[in-house]
C-alpha cells in the first residue's frame, strides 16, 4: 500500500457545484496533515491543515479520520479558479522533512 | 519580501553533461528542502538541510546526484552525468523550524 494515495482524476465539475475528495494513508502513526494546490507548471502552495476535529476556511472544508486513516477535502459552490491538482500530505514526524506528498487530484471546474 | 528563488527556469542538456541548480532560500529560513517532481511518482523528497547541514539525503536517487549549501542563502543541487531519465522538475523548498513549507518556482530539466 502507498503511503498516501489519492484518485489522479480528472473529476470536470460544473461552475458552482459542490465537489469532494478524499485521500488514503497507510502510516498509522502519521501526525499531521494537509492539502497543498497547484497550479499548472507552479509550484504547490499550503492550502490549509487538517485538524482532527475538522476545519473550514471559506468554501473549503477539510476533515480527518483516523479511524480509516483518510482526510478529505470540500469545496462548495466550486469556482473556474478552482481548477488544480489538490495534493494530500501526510507528516510522519513532526518536522518538515517528514512529509509524504500524494501524486495529487486534478481538479477541472468548467463553465 | 521575496520568496524562494530558483534558476534556471527551465534547462535543456544532453545526456551526460552536467547540470546544475540553484536555489536562494527565504532569508531567515534555516531549513532547506530539494524535491524532485514527476508524473509517475510524484513529489518525491531528494535531501535537506538544516542551518546548511544536510540531514537526510536518503532520496539521492544515485551518486550522481550531490547538493551543497555552502552558506544560509545559496544552495546547488549537481547531476553529473545527467540521464533522460532525470528529466522532472525540480523544486527548492524552505521554511524555518515547524512553519509552513514555501517552494520556489522550480526548474524544469530536460535532459536528451
């Protein structure tokens, strides 16, 4: 099993629509997490951490379970901008150097 | 306030000439970070640095790969000889203690 897994997509979700998805870790122990966006020959950016109890920052929303070892990503009424590839990460230990990164969702919001 | 700054942009060579890349990283971030990304198997981790030391450089695909820091605000990752297979882009990363990671542009190598 990989230690982070995500659907490479791409999902097309009509402007304004809600769209969802999730990631798998394998590493138990793991202690944080994140989704990271990027943008088209960009670089990845922070887009938020994911709290144990969830958190919400705008039209996004991110969720944890440890239980099944899965976080999640919300993003309602979807904007063209949206459009990306969404990258799960996944700590290991705490500092930086322990980040695993997902192969990343594509994410295409059409008009 | 600048952010990570990386060059080339973009580098086309030929199999078996060196190469090499260049990062500055934000100015007060002690930890510096060399990724490698690739559509088959993503972004992948090649070695970083802590106040100019390396750390981990356990994702060093081979000895032909080496990086250095010689000082808080450069750092060069070498391929020599370079191989098709390299070609990827490459991301220079920084941040300081537990804070959130910053990446530079990257350079996108393609090695013929």
């Amino acid at each position: 099993r990989k230690e982070v897994e995500q659907d490479p997509g791409p999902f097309n979700v009509p402007e304004g629509a809600t769209v969802a998805f999730n990631c798998t870790y394998s590493n138990s122990a793991s202690q944080s997490f994140f989704w990271y966006r990027q943008d088209c020959r960009k670089e990845p950016k922070l887009l938020m951490s994911v709290y144990s109890s969830g958190n919400e920052d705008g039209r996004f929303t991110a969720q944890l379970n440890r239980a099944s070892q899965y976080i999640s990503l919300l993003i309602r009424d979807s904007k063209l901008s949206d459009s990306a590839t969404y990258l799960c990460v996944v700590n290991r230990r705490g500092g930086a150097d322990g980040l695993t990164f997902g192969k990343g969702t594509h994410l295409i919001i059409q008009p | 306030d600048a952010g990570v700054i990386q060059s080339p942009r973009h580098e086309v060579t030929e199999m078996g000439q060196e190469v090499t890349l260049r990062c500055k990283p934000i100015s007060g971030h002690n930890s510096l970070f060399w990724y490698r990304q690739t559509m088959m198997r993503g972004l992948e981790l090649l070695i970083y640095f802590n106040n100019n030391v390396p750390i981990d450089d356990s994702g060093m695909p081979e000895d032909r790969f080496s990086a250095k820091m010689p000082n808080a605000s450069f750092s060069t990752l070498k391929i020599q000889p370079s191989e098709p297979r390299d070609s990827a882009v490459y991301f220079c990363a920084s941040n300081r203690g537990w804070e959130k990671l910053f990446f530079g542009s990257g350079t996108q190598l393609s090695v013929l």
